[in-house]
C-alpha cells in the first residue's frame, strides 16, 4: 500500500507552487544603507553650497590670497589696509613688506603709485581727521550746547572708526534734539 501511495503522490513533484522573485526588499532590509547615502549626499551638498550661504571673513580671504601667492604687493597692501583699524605697527609691517615686494616687480614700476606713497597719504588724512576733530571736541567742550560740534565730532569718529565716541555723541545729540531731520537721518547713517 505504500508503494500505491507514493505513486499517487509522484504527479505533486509537477506541480510546484509558484514562486515571485520580489524586486522590492523587505522593509528594513536596505533602509540603514539607503539613509546612508543621503547622509553622505547631504554632507557633500552642504560642503558645496557653504560659500554661497555664509559670508567669509575678510581677513581670512586675504591671508589665504597670500599663502597662495606670498610674492603679490597688492594683498599684502590689502593686509595692511585691514590693519590699519586694528594695529599701527602690524599696518607698517605689511606696507613695507608691500612696498618690497613692489619694489622687486619690476612690471609695475611707473604705472601705478607705489604702496608706501599710499600708506603715508592714508596716516596723514587720519592725522589729519584726528586734528580736526580734536578741534571740535575743544569747541564742544567750551560750547556744550553747540550741536553741530557734536554732530561733526560723530562723523569724524566714524571715519576714525571710534565707535563708543560715535555713539556717546549721538546720544547726546538725539536727547537734545529727537526730533531733527538732520540729527536722526545721521544717526541712521552712522548705527
């Protein structure tokens, strides 16, 4: 009798059930892989677009100009240009490393005024700009009701880049007369 049931059961070997290859992975199967790959899709996207989003520091453009090209007067020039704010003597520095420099190109001799000439027009304009507004500051102080000294002294702090005298003297000038169409559109000027 088993013979007969085996035989019976030999045609089931024919039909086989069939069977779907599935060309979607089973949920989870890839899913770690796939974040992945954004991950590092997002990573790379944001180093490309970094530059156009957040604004650089100038002084870092300029020192990565120089490590680029040490022997360039002009970014050296713009060095000490930056450091005039910040540092008389890093300024020298870099307008006498500028005006070597200058001097050992050979090409632009005669065709453009030389970094040093500059350098000393810039110090005596700031000379100058400190004289005068030392000039007012006597006039400010024997007249303290004078407001166009105090307005005058505002402006020339700012071309000196004295920000705390900007702001003391607008202040003053504001308390004293808000209302002045002259006074507030140099305050907006100023800030």
């Amino acid at each position: 009798m088993e013979i007969k049931i085996k035989k019976n059961f030999l045609f089931l070997k024919f039909l086989k059930f069939p069977h779907f290859i599935r060309k979607i992975p089973a949920r989870g199967e890839k899913l770690w892989s796939n974040l992945l790959w954004y991950l590092i899709l997002i990573i790379i996207l944001i180093n490309l677009f970094y530059p156009l989003f957040y604004p650089t520091d100038p002084l870092k453009d300029i020192k990565q100009g120089i490590m680029k090209n040490p022997w360039d007067a002009s970014l050296h020039e713009k060095l000490g240009n930056y450091y005039l704010m910040l540092s008389g003597k890093a300024a020298t520095k870099e307008y006498l490393l500028a005006e070597e420099l200058y001097q050992k190109n050979n090409k632009v001799l005669g065709t453009s005024t030389s970094p040093l000439t500059r350098f000393n027009e810039i110090t005596n304009t700031r000379e100058k700009i400190e004289k005068e507004r030392e000039y007012w500051l006597n006039i400010a102080n024997v007249f303290p009701d004078y407001l166009f000294a105090r307005a005058k002294i505002a402006a020339l702090s700012y071309q000196l880049g004295d920000r705390d005298q900007v702001k003391t003297n607008l202040d003053i000038l504001l308390s004293e007369s808000p209302a002045d169409p002259l006074f507030t559109k140099l305050s907006e000027e100023l800030r």
